[in-house]
C-alpha cells in the first residue's frame, strides 16, 4: 500500500508540475502578445495623430478653394483677370507700362 501511495504522490507533484509549466508557457505567451499589441497600439496611436493633422490640412486647403470659388464669381474677380490676361481697360482710362 505504501508503494502505490509513493506513485501517487509522484504523479501528483508531476501532474502539479505540468500544469505550472503550461501556466508558464501560457504567461510568456501572453506576455509577447501584450508587448507586441502595445507596440502596434502606439504606432496606430502615432498614425490617427498624423492623419488627423492631413484632414485638417485638407479641411483647411478645401476652404481655401471655396472662398477661391466664390471669389471668382465676384466682379472684382472679372475686372481683375480682364485687366491682367487680356488687357481691357476702361473707356477714357490711360495706361502706363513700364520699359524694360
């Protein structure tokens, strides 16, 4: 009786011993996992920061061709580009150039 007690006990602390190397194993592997989920966390982190920084950008650049857009639609606009581009003038007015 003694003997089969022994190979109980043997088993006992073998099978204890298994599961702490399992517990082990599974801490280690969920340890890499933690590290290398941080890792990625903090480059999306830095990603969002970035693209958040592009919208605004373009948020910015879109409101800049609105009031473009308006403005063109402006007689100031008009005036402009015939004076500049195609040279008009208004009646009785004078020009002077420059000598180049």
């Amino acid at each position: 009786m003694e003997h089969a007690g022994g190979a109980f006990l043997h088993q006992n602390r073998f099978s204890m011993f298994l599961a702490g190397l399992v517990v082990l194993i599974l801490l280690v592997f969920v340890s890499v996992n933690a590290v290398s989920l941080t890792r990625k966390l903090h480059e999306n982190r830095a990603r969002a920061r970035v693209l958040e920084q592009e919208i605004r950008t373009e948020e910015q650049r879109a409101a800049d061709i609105e009031e473009y857009r308006k403005y063109t639609e402006t007689d100031a606009y008009i005036e402009e580009i015939a004076r500049e581009k195609l040279g008009l003038i208004y009646e009785g007015e004078t020009v002077f150039k420059e000598e180049k």
